[in-house]
C-alpha cells in the first residue's frame, strides 16, 4: 500500500446532504441491486478548504431507488495547504492517498445518512457495501491556479 509523503493536519468543517431523493419500491434481500459511485473535488484557495463531493445511486432494473450527493469540507492547515503547491504556484495538487482519506469520511457520512433518512422505510434493507477507494480514486486529483 502506497505510503503518504507528508502528513496534512486537516479538520472537518461541514458534512452537507447536497441532494437525497428516494422512491421506495418493495424489494427483498436476495435482489441484487446496482449501484454507482462518483467522487470529485473541489478547491477554495482564499479559505485553504478542499470539498469532497461524492455520489451514491442504488437502482433496481431501470427505478432509481436511492440517490444521495453529499459534501465533506475540510479546512487544512495553512502550511500543509501551502504544500500542495507547485515551485511556481501554477498547480495544486491533491495527492491520491488524501482524496482517498477524505472520500472514506464521506462514504462513512453516507451510511449514516442513508440509514437514517431509509429507516423504516421499503429501502431500510438498503446498506453501503464496502467500497474499494484504491480503484474508485486512481489519480492525484490536479488544479490549475
């Protein structure tokens, strides 16, 4: 497993539900279910916050089910956001093992979320299988400034 080159002081400053829409439909264990995952980020330079946008869909055949985008912000810290610069402050790089880290905190916020917002509903069944962050997130994630 690929080893961080620097350790980056962080805090979480927001966890947001940006979109939750569901449609409860009977199903039952034994269905399989598809799913699709997305994650991407964004930089604010004047507040040296990253947000880690991600994206939950469960479908059964062609019904969507259960669609969820949620926000992560993390504040970080102001020598460790200057770090993710280039010599020339042209690039900012975000390397893969932290978007990583912060899409794990966000597939754990989406847990939370979908249990609470599907209990006791059709879709309480519905759970956030583990999730291979290695090849859902292969790339630094890159910024022109």
């Amino acid at each position: 497993m690929e080893q961080p080159e620097k350790i980056l002081s962080y805090r979480i400053v927001k966890v947001a539900i940006d979109n939750f829409n569901m449609q409860p439909q009977p199903f039952n264990n034994e269905e399989n279910l598809g799913m699709q995952t997305s994650y991407s980020f964004q930089v604010n330079y004047d507040i040296r916050c990253i947000r880690c946008l991600s994206s939950f869909i469960f479908t059964k055949g062609e019904i969507e089910l259960l669609n969820l985008s949620l926000s992560c912000v993390f504040n970080i810290e102001p020598s460790a956001f200057e770090s993710m610069y280039d010599e020339r402050k042209e690039h900012f790089k975000i390397d893969a093992y932290f978007c990583r880290y912060m899409a794990t905190i966000a597939v754990g916020a989406a847990r939370g979320v979908i249990a609470a917002k599907t209990e006791q509903t059709e879709l309480s069944a519905i759970v956030l299988p583990p999730i291979n962050l290695v090849e859902a997130i292969k790339k630094d994630a890159i910024f022109t400034v």
